[in-house]
C-alpha cells in the first residue's frame, strides 16, 4: 500500500481515507493545519502500481491500513469517504491513538447489512461493484455521484485507472456478510465523532444517518452540506477543510491537555 505523508509542524496526524475506485485526488484541494497521511489503498491508482495478485479485501485493506497508521504512533483524527468511511469504522478500535473521527458518504451499516435502511437504490451506482463495465455506464454512475458536472471527469478517470478485481473484491465482501456490525462500532466510539452529508448524495439515507448520530455514545454530530454529491471533498474542499480543521483542533488540543 502506497500513502502521501505530508508533514506539519504538528506533531498530530490527519489521515484520509478514499473510497472504491477513487483516489487521493478527492482530497487534492483540502486546506489541512496538521500533518496529513493519504494512503492509496491497493488497487488503486494502477497506471503506477499495476497490483497483479494482490489481494483487495476488507480483510487485507484493514490489516494494511491499521499496521500503516499505527506505525507513526502519533495522535490521529481518522477521515473517511465512501468505502474509505467504511474502512475507517472497521479499523477504529485498532487505532491506538485515535482522537477523532469524520465519515461521509458512508452510512454505519449493521450486521447483516440493512440496506434498505441506510441506503437508497440506484442502479446506475451498480457499476462500482461491477469488475466488466462498458464506458457509457461508468459515465451515467460517475454523474451519478456528483451535484456538479464539471466533477464528473474525475470520477471517470479515477474509476479508469483502479483495478477491476476491486469492486469483484468489495462485491464479493458485502454479499459474504464480511462487513462488520459497524452500527455498533461507531456509535460506541469513545470519540468525537462526525458524519458529513452531501445533500444531493444519491445512495445515502439521511434521515437513518441522523438517527445514528441520536443513538450515538460521546460528541457525535451531524453536517449536510447543500449543492454536494457523494464526493464533499472534491465538490465543497474550502467547507470540508473547515469542518476538519476545527474538529482537529478541538481533539488534539484537549490530547495536549
């Protein structure tokens, strides 16, 4: 697994976590005041890293990115888009020094997936879990996922340039039940916790998001963002940047504390 570290006078770390088929590229214009660690998990990203043979699932994603973060031994506020939110819950209570935590696009499931519950259908999102796609179906689900057209070619390219077997590989996971209770993971996160919203994501529950955030242990809160898709990042950088920063300094100071 490769990762950007980008350091700081800080001695605190911001990790950021993409999703499937993505890229470090929907964290490009985040204006962050800490060190930032962005791994680019495995099978992403293939024109430099082709990763014939390796394995791309959750099991390995979680063992690859927990060892990565606890490696710096630093405090973490721990951030995460779509699959990499979901990453994030699975790897939460492996993070030694995790004082923080902000997911969006990524609704805490529970065991068995209830996704009835926390997702709304969309057909053309199918292609993400998909290993054969033709290009009019990756350019109907990458329009899909964003409020703003203009964001549409970079879905497209990062989707291109990720390895099929991963969304055979995520596919696969879900429909073996390999995901876990994260409900109960992320409610019971001793944490200050927060779930970001964009409010024209197609494929997320908002009204099951807030009511994960009222049956949540701790300083949990909840943010939607108007005019966003399923990328708030890429789409609202200068808003995500904001909501991050202050969190960060909220966590880190009282771990100085």
């Amino acid at each position: 697994m490769k990762s950007t570290f980008i350091s700081s006078n800080e001695d605190n770390i911001i990790v950021l976590l993409h999703g499937n088929s993505s890229s470090p590229k929907v964290f490009k214009d985040l204006k962050l005041n800490n060190s930032v660690l962005i791994p680019t998990l495995s099978g992403h990203e293939i024109n430099e890293n082709p990763d014939d043979g390796i394995d791309f699932s959750l099991q390995c994603y979680k063992q690859e990115l927990s060892s990565l973060i606890n490696s710096y031994d630093k405090p973490i506020l721990l951030v995460g888009n779509s699959l990499g939110g979901h990453l994030a819950m699975e790897i939460a209570n492996q993070i030694k020094k995790l004082k923080g935590f902000i997911i969006f696009s990524a609704p805490p499931v529970k065991k068995p997936i209830n996704f009835e519950e926390a997702f709304i259908p969309v057909e053309a999102l199918q292609t993400f879990l998909k290993e054969t796609s033709t290009d009019k179906e990756i350019a109907s689900a990458a329009s899909v996922t964003v409020y703003d057209q203009k964001f549409k070619e970079q879905i497209v390219y990062d989707f291109k340039n990720s390895n099929p077997k991963v969304r055979s590989a995520t596919a696969e996971d879900i429909s073996n039940g390999n995901w876990s209770n994260q409900y109960e993971l992320f409610t019971n996160l001793d944490c200050p916790k927060i779930i970001v919203s964009g409010s024209n994501d197609p494929s997320v529950n908002k009204e099951y998001l807030k009511k994960v955030v009222k049956e949540s242990s701790h300083d949990t809160s909840y943010i939607e963002l108007e005019k966003c898709g399923h990328y708030p990042t890429l789409e609202r950088p200068e808003e995500m940047s904001s909501i991050i920063n202050k969190l960060a300094a909220e966590v880190f100071e009282l771990n100085i504390k």
